[in-house]
C-alpha cells in the first residue's frame, strides 16, 4: 500500500543568478508546471537576482537573494573567494533550515558546490546537482575540475541533460559514480503564431519578404558568433537582403562581435536585438534558426525553433546531435566552419519547401521527444526517488 504524501514538500532551486539564460528559463518552466499537491517551490539567488525575479513573484514562489560572490573558476581559490563561499555556504544552510527545505536543486558550477555543501552542512536529505554544458571551465580555469568534483561528492544526484554531458561528466568528472539521471530538457509546444518579424524588431521594417535567420545565443565566446558573422559575408554575397537576428546578453564579447560586424560591412545585414522576453516569437517570425555554438550540453533554442515549425542548422557538437536529425530536421555542420554554415544556410533558402518540411519533422519531434510535461515528470520521479516519502507519485 502507497504512503500518502500529508504536506508538500520544500524544493530549493538555487542558481547563481535569475537571468534570461537558457538554463534559468527551464527552471522557470519547471517551478511553474511542478506538482504543488508534492512539491513547494523556492528559488535563491546566490549571487544575485535579476530579470526573472517578477516572474517568480508572478507564481507566488518565495526568491531570496544572496548576493555572494564566492566560490566560482574565474576567480580561483584564493582566501577571499574562501572567505565568499564558507560565508555563503553557513547562510544558505541556515535559510534551508529555516525554509524547512526537503530537497535543495542546483543549477550552473557557480552554483552546484555552495549548494551541496550547505545542503549537507543543513541536513537535506536529498540534494541533486545540475550538469547542462560541457567541460569548457575545466580548460581554462585550473580549480574548476576541484568545483565540480566537490560538488559531485556532496550531492546524491548529479542532473544532466543530454547523453553528451553525461558522456563529459563520466569522462573529465569525479564521484559521479551511481548519482547519475537524465532528464532531458523540455519545451513548451503550444506556441503562439508567428507575427511579421517587424512588429517584434522595427529595426526590421522595411525588409518584408527578405529571409530572416535568427540565432538565440548569449555572447559567450563558445557561442560562436564569430562565425556566423563570416558565414553571413558569404550569403549576402548571394542574397543581399538576408537579415540576421542576434539575441542575447553580452557576456564578455558583444563589443568584439559589434567590431566585427562594422568591419566586414555588414551592419545593415545585423539586428543585435539584446536579451528578449519574446526570443520565442521572434523565432517563430523567423525563415531559419542558426547554431553554430563550439560546444553545447543541449540547446533550448533548437528545441524552441523546432517547436515552431523552423529548420535548423546547428554545429555537431554535445548535445545538438540528439536533438537536430540531419538531414530531415535540419542540418549539422562542423564547428567553426564558416564556409559550411553559409552553403547549409543558403541550400534551405533556396529550397524553401525542402526547409518546410524540416520545420514540420521538427515539430513532430520535438512534441514526441522533448515536450516541457515530459521534463517536469522526470524531475518529479527523480526527487520521488531520493525522498522515500514521495514513492507513491
């Protein structure tokens, strides 16, 4: 006979900042669709808050903002960044015991060690991290590997979300072993129509007619928007009225890639539209999606462009793979080749039924394989496993 659950129970979901990334939007989706009959949602910031901070209030879910610096591979081990993260684990831990906290969530390296440890340090029963990109951080930065090991040890699940970043972790990552689930990212699939791309960006208006290719990115270096830039030199070249869309925070290289832009002549060619609330939209307006990311765990922006219908062309790397099907949902290119992006780019312009029909077997896809309720039932099966009291869901 089942156990019933009497009271919810308290899920922390911590996270470095509440930004418009990729990563904190699914986590976002996922607090507004979990079970509130099991689960009780709060969010912490642990560095800091931001634009989705009124979303979360929206729902009615308590945020509380840290405001630490801490323990992250930019800035080492040295005794400040110690000092930062021992303070931010011993207040994290008294907040969760306050909150009554069953289940604490992390997401993103910044955030995966403070919280395991204070998690730990507050007696959590369950306390799962997050793993969504790469090994990128353990290249460049030489205590990043410690980080995540750390994390790793302290937590009970290590989360990932493509069999790429399961592949990284098992290979560049330590006590792993026995703690890993899959759970693929989501994607809500009852999209709006798509508006003329002018109503969304005026910056557009005047370019009716004129193919649109759009890259949802933020301005990483990884991210690969130097790329494009060169890829668009070459179909502009064919199709003068191409019109690129870039959407994203700057995160270190937007001024570089501005530089670029103007010193290739292809200002008029580029929208930099900044961090949108409406990136689905201007998706769902566009001709074509773009990925030409060096590396990626698993791309909400492929699942969103497949979810309205449009062919993709992305970089075969991580995770792209197990969402883009070459040839029938799009097209897979190597990194860092320019010349590679541009011919698979112009090869759907012109041949737009040829695109349509990716676009429909995108979508198709992506409501089969990678719909939002097919993620949060996953989260919720996995927390059901680390809190006996949860086995009946």
């Amino acid at each position: 006979m089942h156990a019933e659950v009497q009271t919810p129970v308290r899920v922390a979901y911590v996270l470095p900042y509440l930004v418009l990334g990729g990563t904190e939007k699914q986590v976002c989706e996922l607090v507004a669709r979990i079970d509130r009959r099991r689960f009780e949602p709060i969010v912490i910031g642990a560095a800091g808050g931001g634009a989705l901070e009124p979303e979360f209030a929206r729902m009615g879910v308590p945020v509380r903002i840290l405001g630490y610096r801490g323990l992250t591979p930019q800035r080492g081990m040295g005794w400040r960044s110690l000092r930062d993260a021992a303070a931010c684990i011993f207040h994290m831990a008294a907040l969760l015991r306050r909150e009554r906290v069953g289940i604490v969530h992390s997401y993103l390296p910044a955030a995966n060690f403070v919280a395991a440890a204070a998690g730990k340090i507050a007696g959590i029963p369950a306390r799962v991290v997050s793993k969504r990109a790469l090994s990128r951080d353990r290249k460049r930065y030489p205590y990043a590997s410690w980080i995540e090991n750390a994390g790793n040890l302290l937590a009970n699940t290590v989360m990932v979300n493509s069999t790429a970043v399961e592949k990284d972790v098992m290979e560049n990552e330590r006590f792993w072993n026995g703690k890993i689930r899959l759970v693929y990212n989501g994607i809500d699939t009852a999209l709006p129509g798509p508006e003329p791309i002018e109503r969304l960006l005026p910056e557009a208006a005047g370019s009716e007619g004129a193919p649109v290719i759009t890259y949802v990115g933020n301005f990483y270096p990884y991210k690969g928007h130097s790329d494009l830039i060169n890829a668009a030199r070459i179909v502009v070249e064919e199709l003068p009225s191409a019109q690129f869309v870039l959407v994203g925070r700057d995160a270190g290289c937007l001024p570089a890639i501005r530089e670029e832009i103007a010193a290739l002549g292809l200002g008029s060619r580029f929208i930099l539209a900044g961090s949108r609330h409406d990136a689905a939209g201007i998706i769902a307006a566009s001709t074509l999606v773009v990925h030409p990311s060096h590396e990626e765990g698993f791309s909400n922006t492929i699942l969103e462009a497949m979810a309205a219908g449009k062919a993709v062309v992305a970089t075969a790397v991580g995770g792209n793979p197990e969402a883009v099907v070459d040839g029938e949902t799009g097209i897979l290119v190597p990194p860092r080749d320019p010349p590679a992006i541009a011919a698979a780019l112009l090869s759907l312009l012109r041949n737009p039924d040829r695109a349509q029909a990716m676009g429909e077997a995108g979508r198709r896809l992506v409501r089969e394989r990678f719909p939002m309720e097919k993620m949060v039932r996953g989260v919720e099966r996995l927390y059901a496993t680390l809190y006996p009291v949860l086995i009946s869901g």
